[in-house]
C-alpha cells in the first residue's frame, strides 16, 4: 500500500531546535489551554486516516475479545487475579517510595521505549508512580488480548494493534501535565517552549499533516536527487531518467530500476553520500530509472496492464535501444518489484526464450506472496478493501496522505506520537532529515489499478497462483521465470518481513542468490559501504526447498554493505567494458534535466 519510514529511532538522533519565545507564553496560554491541545492532539495526526478508524471494522476485532473472555468466565477469574496481584504489588511499590525506601521497579519500560527515558520518571516518586501505573495497565491489557480464549490468530492480532493504538495514545508523555520534562523546558524558557509548540502545532494543522520534517529543508534537484542525468522518454505514466556516466567506459548491458509508485524515486538518489544511483555509476554501470507520474483523478482508469506495458516494458526498451544492448538488468524496489515480478511472469510467456529482453533480476524488500504481509495485515480484510475502493470510486485515486497516516499507525510511537511529544510539548522543530522529507512527499494511486492491487494481490493472493491472473493478454505463471535472481531483504521490515520476502525464493526456479540485510524496509536498503561499517548482512545461495530459518542458519553474518556483493554478482554479468554513452541521443532527447518534472509533481 505505501512505504513508510522505518527511521524512527534515527529521527530521534537527529538534532533537535528547541525555539525561546517567552512574551507569547501568557497568551498562548489563555487562547490555547493544555485541554484543548490534547484534544486537538490526539486527531490531527490521524486526520487523514479518520474515516478507516471510524469504521465499524476497527471495534470488531475488539469488541470479539471481550466477548470471548466473557465466555470463559474460569479464565477471566484466572487473568483478572493476576492483574489485582499486579496492582497489589504496584500498591506496596509506592508506599515504599514515598517513604523512600529502595525498592525494584514492578515493570521496567522496554530498552528500546525511550519514553521513559528522563531521569524524572525514576528519580522523583510521584512521576516513577505514574510510569509504573501506566507500564502495568499497559502489560496486563496486552497480555489479556494475546491471551484471549477462543480467538482466531488474525482477529488476536488485529485486536493487539488497535488495543496497542489505545495505549500508546493515553501514555502520559503524551501530555503536558503529565510530562515531567515538557513542564521542566516551559519553567526554563519561561513558557517559551509552549508558545513554539503552540505555533508548530497550528503549522501541522495548516499543513493537514502531522510533519516529521520542514518541508522547506529540501529542495528536490537541488538538495536531492542531485546526480546528473536526462529525462530521454515521457508518456502519461512516467519520465524514464537515463544518468550520465561518471566513468570513461561502462558496461554494455544497463541495469533498469523499477521504483515504486508508491512514494517517488529519489530514495534511491538522495544525497551523494546514499545514493544508490551514484553507487552504480561508480563500478561502471549504465542506469535507467523509472519516475512516476503522480495521478489524478483524470489517469483513474489506469489498469496494471498499463503499468507493465506503458510503464516497464517502455523503460526496458528505450534502454536497449540507447544502449544497443539486447537484453537489460532490472531492478525492482518494493512494489516495483512485484511489478517487475509481473512483468518476468508475462515476459517468459509473451517472448520466445531467446529474446525475453531481461538478463536477470534484482528484488529490494519485495513481495510476491501476501498470505503474511507482515503489520500491513490489520487493514486488509473484505470491509477495509471495500471501504477504500468505494472511497477511490468516488474520487478518482486514493490520496498518499490518507496511506501514510495508516501505515504510521504502525509504529505510532516512533511516527506519531514522538513528533507529537517533541513537536508540540517542547517546542521543537522537525528535524531536517532527508529520508523523513522524502517520505512525505507522497503520491496518489490510481482507482482502478489501485483497487486490483489491493484485492487481487493483497486480499486474495493470487500471483502466486499460477494461471488466476491474466495481465496485458498473459496468464501469469512465476514457474515461468528462470532468469536469475538476486532478492535482498531487511531483518527489521515491517512493510515486506524477510521470511515473506524469502517465499520469492520457492516460487520461482532460476538461480537465486538470497540477502538479508540488517535494519528495515528503507535503511536496510540505504546501505553503502563506510568505515568504519555500520551495517550487516548475510547473503548465500537458495534453492526452491529452503526454507528461512534454515537458509539463516547455514548462512554466516557478514560486517559491512551487500552493495559489494551485489556487485560481485552483477557486473560479471553485465557484459563487457565498452565506451560510455552520451546521457542522450537524438532518438532520445534530453526532454528535462533529471530528476525531471514527474518527480515535483503534487
């Protein structure tokens, strides 16, 4: 559905600027009182994703728990003495602090929750009692949903997350009367942290959007997507970016990138120090990318049969024809890659063998079987699918902000409710971070293609069913594929988990090359090599019968970037060294320098 950040713990290392404005403070106070903020609060940064949370789908999952542990009333006794034995222990913890007599926490936040993390929350009794009242409601509630008799596993699970919602939103760091170090900065700048906060919050409110960064810290083609290059094609669907070589001599055969539509391009090209393409350019590859047009209501017809033909099959050959290559390497990212998964299926059966115009293939974080998409699960069932295509039959396309308010649900406390803390309790500004910036700078989807994507793809998992789908006149078979593959996966995805990703790998029988790379769906992908290295991987051989954990097992972990190795299995491929292109021809005219015009499109 989208990309989201998996950079949470990042921005929180990014620096923070906290703003001094002490006259307004008396003012801000009397307009704005700490009520109607937390009011406020708690709906602007789900504004977008209201109507789903609205839906009558959201309480069932909820409402099925409790009735199950109605139904079991021994099992409820049981849970219920344990949460009055954890509330007694709880009780004789604050009578020995108030005493001041030492004593262990009852539950202890979880290291990587820095909520918690300001002294005041253990040094000063009342604020460690509000913490350790909330951390064990917060524990017995989701150890009774886990717990819940007679629920099926997915309703288990779609009641934790929304249960989970719940409590990460009435944490109370969430507001300020309740948050130690918010009340410390207002006493410290005179009230100035809370009149900064008030006008960050009234910028999010104009914005519509919660901002996890300044949208005036970036410029893109002037602070992103810097490497130079040319638009060479544009059609209604995409520009195709054709980069200048930065070496004298570069491979024969181009490797094509297939970014996802879902959020734009420049991930992969965002400063020179990231960027993958620039990466490429270096060890002498010729690169094609994809950018996307951004869709109105006017393109919501689109169909995936013109995503693969209008879309990738254009971008293939317009680099064979630059190049005089007869056959590319492509690179799919995300649902780019699904697409370029597609597209082989379609390509082995529409073209004699000898002249499928793919060599071989790249996946970063990629699904082809949905049956576990990972977090994403808990807004796919026939009531949410039929809620968001009836939305998109109405307007043409589904709105990008309405995506990432839903997949920030995901990891709410990192994506929502830490921009909400730092943002508007202690008056800090977002903090310029490319990657964050990158991610709102969302797209739309398409009605049509959209809504088959969702259902056929997600719902019912049907590309790994050979025969169910037909696209552009093919009936799709992934049996069908036996170009190479080389899949890379990130440990920490919660977009496209690694054990899902891995499933590519008995699907379809080429050689398979398979990497799991440390971090998650962005940064586990965003990994050049440094020193000293920051990242991990392990990468090996897989056959059709492997299954993860075991290919993990046998596979040793590996310090450093799996750029490197990808390298080793790319370039050998790639043909021979010949003289490096112009980034255009007269065939294919330089229409815009890159990153071309799609990209600045909202």
């Amino acid at each position: 559905m989208a990309i989201p950040t998996d950079t949470s713990d990042t921005s929180r290392k990014s620096a923070r600027r906290g703003t001094d404005d002490p006259p307004e403070a008396q003012r801000v106070a009397s307009e704005f009182p700490e009520a109607q903020a937390a009011v406020a609060g708690a709906l602007v940064p789900l504004e977008p994703a209201a109507p789903l949370l609205q839906t009558p789908y959201v309480q069932a999952p909820l409402s099925l728990a409790q009735v199950a542990w109605l139904m079991h009333p021994q099992e409820l006794g049981e849970r219920l003495a344990r949460w009055y034995a954890d509330l007694w222990r709880l009780q004789w913890y604050g009578w020995q602090r108030m005493i001041g007599l030492p004593n262990d926490d009852p539950v202890r936040p979880n290291p990587a929750d820095e909520r918690f993390a300001d002294p005041a929350w253990s040094d000063t009794p009342g604020w460690d009692l509000i913490k350790e009242w909330y951390l064990t409601f917060s524990r017995n509630a989701k150890d009774m949903i886990r717990d819940t008799p007679g629920l099926s596993d997915r309703d288990r699970r779609r009641a934790a997350f929304w249960c989970r919602q719940w409590l990460d939103a009435v944490a109370p760091t969430n507001y300020l009367w309740t948050n130690p170090v918010a009340l410390r900065r207002a006493m410290e700048t005179g009230g100035g942290s809370l009149a900064a906060g008030y006008r960050n919050f009234l910028a999010d409110l104009e914005a519509g959007d919660l901002r996890m960064s300044d949208p005036a810290d970036f410029t893109v083609g002037e602070d992103l997507a810097t490497t130079p290059g040319a638009v060479v094609l544009r059609n209604r669907l995409l520009e195709v970016i054709h980069y200048a070589p930065t070496r004298p001599q570069v491979h024969a055969e181009p490797v094509v990138i297939i970014t996802p539509w879902i959020n734009k391009f420049y991930v992969l090209d965002l400063t020179p120090k990231k960027s993958l393409i620039g990466f490429l350019l270096g060890q002498g590859l010729d690169v094609f990318i994809t950018s996307w047009k951004n869709p109105g209501a006017d393109l919501r017809e689109l169909r995936i049969d013109d995503y693969l033909l209008e879309g990738i099959q254009v971008a293939i050959d317009a680099a064979r024809q630059m190049t005089g290559a007869n056959q590319v390497h492509a690179v799919g990212y995300c649902i780019g890659g699904t697409a370029l998964a597609m597209y082989l299926a379609w390509a082995n059966r529409h073209f004699a063998p000898a002249v499928v115009p793919v060599a071989d293939w790249t996946l970063f974080t990629t699904l082809v079987d949905f049956a576990q998409p990972g977090d994403i699960e808990v807004f796919i069932d026939e009531a949410s699918v039929a809620y968001l295509c009836a939305q998109m039959q109405r307007t043409g396309y589904l709105d990008g902000r309405e995506m990432a308010a839903a997949f920030r649900l995901l990891r709410s406390n990192g994506l929502i409710w830490h921009y909400v803390v730092h943002g508007w309790l202690y008056g800090e500004k977002p903090p310029p971070f490319d990657v964050l910036y990158w991610n709102m700078d969302t797209t739309r989807m398409p009605h049509v293609m959209h809504a088959w994507y969702l259902t056929e793809l997600y719902l019912h998992n049907r590309l790994i069913q050979p025969g169910a789908l037909t696209v552009a006149g093919e009936s799709l078979d992934l049996g069908a594929i036996t170009q190479p593959l080389y899949a890379v996966a990130a440990a920490d995805d919660h977009i496209a988990p690694w054990e899902q990703a891995f499933r590519t790998v008995n699907l379809v029988p080429g050689d398979k090359r398979f990497v799991l790379s440390s971090a998650g769906h962005i940064l586990g992908i965003l990994n050049p090599p440094v020193a000293p290295p920051k990242r991990r991987y392990r990468a090996d051989a897989a056959q059709c019968p492997d299954r993860p954990q075991v290919w993990k097992g046998r596979t040793p972990e590996r310090v450093g970037s799996w750029w490197e190795d990808w390298m080793a299995w790319l370039k050998p491929r790639a043909g021979a060294m010949v003289k490096a292109r112009p980034v255009s021809t007269p065939a294919f005219p330089a229409l815009a320098p890159a990153p071309g015009t799609y990209v600045r499109e909202h």
